[in-house]
C-alpha cells in the first residue's frame, strides 16, 4: 500500500496543476493520493477524469492552519465532503486571514519602497496565499537571494516583513473536519519549532480535542525519526498516516510516495484500516 495522503497544488504553495499532480502521481504508481492544500479544497474541481486502470485513487483534503500555544499546527482533513457548510465557511474565513496577512506585509513592502505585492499575487493561479507566494515575490524583485534567507530575514513573525497570522484552533479545524466526514491527521509533528517534550505535548493535546491520526511516515524522516512518531501514536492511540508534502519535483527528497513504510507497531492503526476510510470520495 503506498498512500501519500499529504500534497499540494500551484492552488495553495504547490507548483503543478491539479492535473499534473495527478499523473505524476500515477507515474509514480500510487495507490491513494489526498490532495491537501493549504485552506483550499478548490483543486478538485480542476482534476480531469482519470484514466481507467490507472490504479489511483483520488482522496478530497485539505491542510488547515491553526494555532496552538503561539505555533503556527497543520491539521490535514481527508475523506470530505466538499459541500459541507462548515468546512465552506471556515476556508473562507481562513483565505481572508491569509489575504490580510499577506496586506500587512505589503504595507511593511512599501514603507521600504517596494510596491506591487498584492498585484503580483492576484496574477497567481492560487487561491490561499502563502508566505512562499511573497518570498518568490521578494526573490523576483531582488530582495533575498533565495527562499531560505526570504523566510529567515524577511518573513518569520520577527522579520523584516513579517507578519502574524491569527488562524482558528486545533480544535475548531478538527472539529470542522468531522462535521465535513472527514478523518482529521496531526501533519508533521517534528517540524515545528519546539523541542520533543513539547511535542509530546501537542500530540495528547491534539488527541484530547478529538483528532484522530498523525503522520508518523513522511519525508526526510529517517528510520529512528519514523519509530520515535510510531511510539507517540501508540502512546496517544491515535491512527498513523504516511504522506509526503509534496510541492514541487525539484525537491525531490520530497517527490510522492517519498517516505519509509510504516513500522511494525503501526501496521494495524494505519489510517487506511479507519473505519471512515474514504475510499474514492471526492
């Protein structure tokens, strides 16, 4: 089973179609891909039939922001029902966030004499903008040389043009996800910026406010990383779920299907034994 159920489209941060995404997809033989971008769910209503026998199946997602104790946590919902009120609402809410942080930049912009952020990013295909959208802005008018030092000087909330996001709660995204059908999943655990306590933290808090499952497979994850993830599952009871956060094919120690398979301890609480597995719903 090879299921990369965490990836993005050029609609959020991504840099191919709804449609490239999937034949890459199918080219790299995966049996379930989740489409998750960034507070957007609009991707599915680009995606072409697919061809018969391609031994893919298309699982509707969303990654949505949310904060917790001044971090900025990524819950991915799957299995959703795209017409869901609630889930309408709250992207539309979060979409909001997302332009009016993206509005406090351009102003900090063109205090240093930079102008035109906000016209460069309604040209994008995207539809949530992200910090990426303003740090190719800034490399393309020769402001950082590259996105590391674009996120690092610029963008972090302490940077030049940085500027906080307010996103909902853990607990109001989880619950969303739930009110859609969906399976809601703890993205990435060890990438945010905090030590292993306080991730052991944020995992019994997640699973305290009813979610669900949480990557413990996932790219650039080496097989100590994999079993540490597979241990805090257990220990929280939650679901484990494998996805690459896939953005582009030039990362490719990021590319679909790029990450190790789940450990013993996990193979029965994998997320595709949930009983809400969605198949291919979309």
């Amino acid at each position: 089973m090879l299921a990369d159920l965490h990836s993005h489209t050029n609609l959020s941060d991504g840099t191919l179609s709804p449609d490239e995404l999937v034949q890459r997809a199918i080219s790299r033989e995966l049996d379930y891909l989740a489409i998750t971008d960034h507070d957007s769910i609009d991707a599915f209503d680009q995606i072409s039939e697919l061809p018969k026998d391609c031994g893919l199946s298309l699982l509707s997602g969303v990654e949505i922001s949310t904060l917790w104790e001044s971090h900025e946590i990524h819950i991915v919902g799957i299995g959703l029902d795209r017409k869901n009120p609630s889930l309408i609402s709250l992207l539309k809410d979060q979409q909001q966030l997302r332009r009016e942080r993206a509005e406090q930049m351009d102003m900090q912009l063109q205090k240093a004499g930079v102008c035109g952020l906000m016209s460069y990013l309604d040209q994008q295909a995207c539809t949530a903008i992200s910090r990426n959208h303003v740090a190719d802005f800034l490399i393309a008018n020769g402001v950082a040389r590259n996105k590391e030092q674009a996120f690092k000087r610029h963008l972090n909330n302490k940077g030049r043009f940085g500027a906080k996001a307010h996103w909902c709660s853990m607990a109001k995204a989880i619950d969303t996800i739930h009110e859609a059908g969906g399976i809601s999943i703890l993205a990435h655990p060890n990438r945010y910026r905090m030590g292993n306590k306080k991730i052991r933290l944020l995992v019994q808090e997640f699973a305290r406010v009813n979610g669900e499952a949480m990557e413990v497979s996932y790219s650039n994850l080496d097989p100590n990383g994999v079993a540490h993830m597979a241990d805090i599952a257990v220990l929280n009871d939650l679901w484990a779920s494998t996805g690459s956060d896939f953005h582009t094919p030039r990362n490719q120690w990021m590319d679909l299907g790029k990450f190790r398979q789940l450990p013993p301890q996990c193979i029965e609480r994998a997320v595709w034994h949930h009983p809400r597995w969605p198949g291919a719903r979309l």
